[in-house]
C-alpha cells in the first residue's frame, strides 16, 4: 500500500472517530438536560475527547506491551531460549 493511500485511511479513520465522540457528546447532553453546544464548539470538543482517548490508548498500549514482554521473558526457560 502506498504512502498517499494510508495517509487517506488515517485521515478518513479520524473523521469516524470525531463522529462518534460528537455523537456520543450529542447524546450526553441530551441525557443531561443540557443544551447541545453549536456545532464549531461541539466539532471542537468532539476533537479534544477523540485526542485524549488516542493518547490514552498509546500510552497504555505501550505499557501492556511491555508488561507482555515483561511476563513472556519471566515464563521462558534456557531450553525456550535455544530454539
């Protein structure tokens, strides 16, 4: 797949994600009573959640990365280590 072609697949990727944080942000105001913000400002928020759940996701995919790591090079024997 060329670089140009990914790139499309990761931009059209974070469109779906902002669509379903502003949904998601529709729906919680509705619940809550509130007023439903314009949509310069609900689009906004929509992008602030979307960016801290990736970060969220990034670091702790690191971390339970590693800890497989971690837990994988504890359960091996010598013998594993030979093949």
């Amino acid at each position: 797949m060329d670089k140009e072609t990914k790139e499309e697949i990761k931009r059209l990727a974070r469109k779906a994600e902002i669509r379903v944080a502003e949904a998601v942000l529709r729906w919680k105001y509705k619940k809550e009573g509130k007023e439903i913000p314009e949509d310069p400002d609900l689009q906004h928020q929509s992008q602030e959640v979307t960016d801290q759940a990736r970060d969220i996701i990034r670091k702790r995919g690191k971390n339970i990365l590693s800890e497989f790591k971690k837990a994988y090079r504890k359960g091996k024997t010598p013998e594993d280590e030979r093949h």
